[in-house]
C-alpha cells in the first residue's frame, strides 16, 4: 500500500490545502476525487491518517425527545415488552483504515465491497480480493499462474489488521495463525457433498444478482413465515424455527430460498429487518449491502455450524503464516494470541 505511505500522506498535508469548510480532509491522490481522501487526526494522543472512500450510514441511539421533534429522521422501534428505543442513520465518510506513523495501515472498515477492494489495490503493489473459498477478503502478490515466482505474499484479512505498508507484513499485534478445516472422507463425503451444491448455487446467484431482485426474492420466502401481529423487526423463537425448518428443507430443491432464510435466522447483514422494511413500503436506514457479501457472511456462519455440530467430518490443519493455503468449500479460522477474529 505504497500510496498510503505516513511519507507521502504527511508531503500532501504539508503542500495541499484542505479541502474547503475543512481543516484536515486532503485529496488521496487528484483533488478532483473528493471521495477518495483522508483525515488528518488524533487517537489516543497519536496523530494518525484516517483513510476513506465514499460514505455509509452509521447508526446513532436517540432519545424521545428527539424521535418528537424530528419523527422523519428518527425510528421508533416497540419491543415485545412494550418498551421503545430510538434510533438515527446519518451519512459518515466510509472508513476504509488508518495509517499511523510506524508506517501501518489497520483495516477498520464495516466491510469491504468489491469497489474497496478496487480502489486499495490501485495503491497497493498486491490484489485486495473477496475469496470465499480461502475464507474472506485476501491480500495477494504474485501470480499463481507464474511458475517461477509463483505467489510470493499471502494473507486473509481481518478486521483491525495491521500491517506494514512498505512490505506489507503483519505488525507484531497482528501476527496469526490460520486453521483450515480437510473434509475426512471416510466419514463426511454423503453428509457433506449436500452442501457443496448448495454453496456453488448460491455463490453463483448471489454474485450476479441486483439489489432490487435479491430484496424481492427474501420478500418471498420470509412472507410465509411470519405473523404481522407479532413485533416487525425481530423475529419470534418460533418464527425463527420456522424459517430454519424451511432453509433445511429446501436446501437440495431450493437452494438460493434455504440460503436467504438462513441469513434471517442469522441476522446476516440486518436482511430480515431490511425485509421488512421492504414489506412495510418504508426505508431502510442503513447502506445497502452487495448480495455477494451476504453470501461470504452465510457461508462462514453455516461453516461454523456444522463444524460445531459435527466436529467428526473434518480434519483441522494449520497453514504458515503469509503463504497461500488451498481454496475450500469450509474456510478458515484465524486466531491472534489464540483468540478468534474475524476475517472480512
């Protein structure tokens, strides 16, 4: 991420004016690019560089008083108790990460759509990627179809990462260990091979469909399912079942229906409250999310499940740090100082 460089971000402090009715947002690279810029501020005493591309809606708690005074900005959400809270999105810059002065970039960001990982990659010496296969979003370099050099660099990323820019290495907070899961055969080849046709299904739907047709088709399978005269924005444990009932069900004769009732079940991305939202004729808040990340967040979900569930079909193998490890159907998990995190 040698365009990202503490050099080069402060050089453009130092020579660039901020940006108008602002005092420490500065152009990337072309001024004209108002979009793709960075921050100038402190965190926790340090002076860092907050880098951001376009904007999200973040979410805010309010109070009463202010769903009263501006009930068209604020939602009011009733819980099954009776009880109310309060709630506002506002459009913010979308953080992409931050640059500190050891010459560090941490990944902060929500997530990461394809758009992201474009805008990194062009200033970066490597490929910022979505793979579901290797688990998540992925840093390479070098080309695997280059059979001197082959892949020389290879790391999942997870959020708060930090590496360093000039050789993109882990910082020593983020040294990891990456554990993929080797399907025994023996034992888990019929129990498994279901699902392999139900991920390559939904891989392929979901990385191709809009916005627009994926909401309708959710619309179709949640609808069924629910009871308007219960709350409209979280699920009932029986409404829970039943949406997991129908996923199992259908996940050989319906695949894409079982795959979205599962990331209702699993609260993937808000989708049954952005669902409903839908149904009511009302706007969702929040930022609409690609439905190919919908797919990577159910198959790391359902990867976990059945592991948990049926620990004996799977073998656990660990992988070098930094170097390229074999795409499956299962993922991996990825630990720092023996605790879990989160690949994006």
């Amino acid at each position: 991420m040698l365009g990202l460089s503490w050099n080069r971000l402060t050089d453009i402090t130092k020579n660039e004016k901020p940006y108008r009715g602002s005092d420490n947002r500065y152009p990337v690279a072309n001024r004209r690019h108002n979009t793709k810029c960075f921050y100038a501020e402190e965190l926790n005493g340090e002076r860092v560089y907050r880098v951001t591309y376009g904007f999200s809606h973040e979410h805010f708690e309010s109070t009463e008083e202010e769903y009263k005074a501006n009930p068209d900005k604020i939602r009011r959400y009733v819980h099954d108790d009776g009880t109310a809270t309060y709630s506002r999105y506002e459009a913010c810059p979308s953080t992409l990460g931050i640059v500190r002065s050891d010459n560090t970039f941490e990944f902060t960001g929500s997530y990461y759509g394809q758009g992201d990982n474009q805008i990194m990659t062009s200033w970066s010496k490597g490929l910022l990627y979505q793979s579901t296969r290797h688990g998540g979003m992925i840093y390479r370099e070098g080309n695997p179809w280059d059979k001197g050099k082959g892949v020389t660099l290879f790391h999942p990323i997870f959020k708060n990462m930090r590496l360093h820019i000039d050789t993109m290495k882990p910082h020593e907070s983020s040294i990891y260990q990456v554990v993929g899961k080797k399907v025994n055969r023996k034992l888990g080849n019929e129990f498994l091979k279901r699902y392999e046709t139900f991920y390559s299904v939904n891989e392929a739907m979901l990385k191709t469909m809009e916005w627009k047709g994926f909401l309708e088709t959710a619309i179709d399978v949640v609808k069924p399912h629910i009871d308007d005269t219960d709350n409209r924005w979280w699920m009932s444990t029986e409404q829970k079942e039943a949406l997991l009932k129908f996923a199992n069900e259908n996940i050989d004769v319906a695949p894409l229906d079982a795959g979205i009732a599962f990331m209702c079940v699993y609260e993937i991305h808000n989708l049954y409250r952005r669902v409903r939202s839908a149904m009511e004729d009302q706007k969702y808040w929040g930022s609409d999310t690609e439905p190919a990340n919908y797919y990577a967040n159910l198959k790391r979900k359902l990867n976990k499940e059945l592991y948990r569930t049926h620990p004996e079909v799977m073998t656990l193998v660990e992988h070098d740090m930094g170097c390229p490890y074999p795409a499956s159907e299962w993922g991996v998990d990825i630990y720092v100082n023996g605790k879990e995190v989160q690949q994006y």
